[in-house]
C-alpha cells in the first residue's frame, strides 16, 4: 500500500539507481512530485522520466552545483539524502584518494544537501528530511575503513540537526539498511561462500532488496512519522540484535542467498 504523499515535493539525491531510486519511486508512487540529483553519467533526467520524475545532474560534493538544482524546484517538502560511495579496503590499504572522497561524498555532501534543505525549509515552518546511514554507522566491519567513518558521523549530523531545526517544524530521521542488493554489493551477492558467512548472523537469514529499504524512508519521510525525529531506523534483517550468528547446520541449510531452517 502506497503512503500518500500528494501536493508534496522530494528530492532524492542519488536517485538515479540502487536504493536511492526505489525510494524515488514510492515516493512518487504515492503522489509526490520528485526530482532526483545525481552525477551526469547516471542520466538522472532519463531515468526520472521513467517513472513520471524530474532529474537533475548534481554533484553532492559541489555546493554550487548542489545549491543550482535546488533552486530550480523552490523548498522541498521531503529531501532524502541518500547519495554515498564505498571502496573495500583496510586500514594499511586504505588511501588518502580513497579517504577523502568518501568523505566528501558520504558525510560533506550529506551537510550540504542539509544545510541547503534546511534553509529552504525553515521559513515554511515544516518539512522532513531522512539521511542514509548505515549498520555501519555502529560496527567496525573490517576492509570498510573509510565508510565506516563516514556513516559514523552521519549520526553526529543526525542528532545536530534534529535538536536544532525540530523548533522550525523539520524533522530529520535516519535510515540505516544492512547488506541491501545494489551494484555496491555485488561482490556479496555475486559470491555464494561470501553471501553464506555474512547472512549466517542475519536473523531473516538473507539480504535485502532497495525497495525494503525504501518503505522505511517513505514512513519516515510521510506525515505518519510526524512525532519521530532524531531517530535511525534498521533495515537490516535484524543482524544488529545478533551477537554470534543465529544460523548453523545441521538445523539449516543456505540455499543460493539465504538460509532456511530444515
């Protein structure tokens, strides 16, 4: 069932693909006017036009450009700061390249897409803005260095922004989704031995899927969470409630993706 979101207008930044356009799409499928920011190469104006949006070529780590596309569309009512990037690497691999353009990606361009949100917001006294964090944002997963860092201090942004701007009316949440099935994550999902150890401490025993993750943000992101904010919400099959793994043999079988119990 759609939540209704009509005469509202989003902006999800990222949108063009993976987790960031199936949010686009059950916003827009529950009446919002959307427009989704993402780098020219993702063809954000085409893709949006797929399903009934607005795209605009944007990069979240150029204020100017990011602040140019907002004011073609006026203050939003709903912004989803989903844009974010990931590289596998540990602490003595990791590079100062890698480092900073997670960062400027990941937690900068999540400040401004903010601070610019919150600007256009605050005169019209309402408006409610969802950041997407991640599992990560708690867990030290090893080889994610620089991701992890980066989705750490979005909790930092999280509970800032939602003290400061709750007296304007704009509510700011968080999502934070597990493994979800997205181009990011094909080295687990294309892996079956790799797929099988991760989702072992997953109590739903699998991945997840973008449009799982995006139900959690419209809720958020809609009238139905009109007394939340401040909050981060998991989507992640529960793996956070588990400490050492809930899946073994010989009382389950991993079949493909996911475990099942015999």
């Amino acid at each position: 069932m759609a939540i209704e979101f009509e005469g509202k207008t989003a902006v999800v930044t990222g949108g063009a693909n993976g987790i960031g356009l199936a949010c686009a799409r059950v916003l827009a499928e529950g009446g919002a006017s959307v427009w989704i920011f993402d780098l020219a190469a993702e063809r954000p104006a085409e893709v949006a036009e797929g399903f009934g949006a607005r795209g605009l070529a944007a990069d979240v780590t150029d204020r100017a450009a990011l602040e140019a596309a907002f004011a073609r569309l006026g203050a939003p009512d709903i912004v989803v700061a989903n844009a974010g990037t990931v590289f596998e690497h540990d602490l003595d691999s990791a590079t100062a390249g890698h480092w900073e353009r997670t960062l400027a990606v990941n937690l900068t361009g999540v400040f401004h897409t903010l601070q610019i949100a919150a600007r256009l917001m605050k005169p019209r006294r309402k408006g409610s803005i969802v950041l997407m964090a991640s599992t990560n944002s708690w867990d030290g997963e090893a080889g994610f260095l620089a991701y992890n860092a980066s989705k750490a201090g979005l909790l930092g942004l999280l509970h800032t922004a939602a003290n400061e701007l709750g007296p304007h009316g704009i509510r700011v949440n968080a999502v934070c989704p597990g493994l979800i099935r997205t181009r990011l994550t094909t080295g687990f999902f294309g892996n079956p031995e790799r797929m099988r150890e991760y989702t072992r401490h997953i109590p739903l025993g699998r991945g997840g899927e973008p449009e799982e993750v995006a139900q959690a943000v419209a809720f958020l992101a809609s009238d139905l969470a009109a007394f939340i904010t401040g909050a981060t919400l998991l989507v992640d099959g529960g793996q956070m409630a588990a400490k050492f793994g809930t899946w073994r043999e010989p009382a389950a079988v991993f079949e493909t993706e996911r475990w099942r119990l015999l």
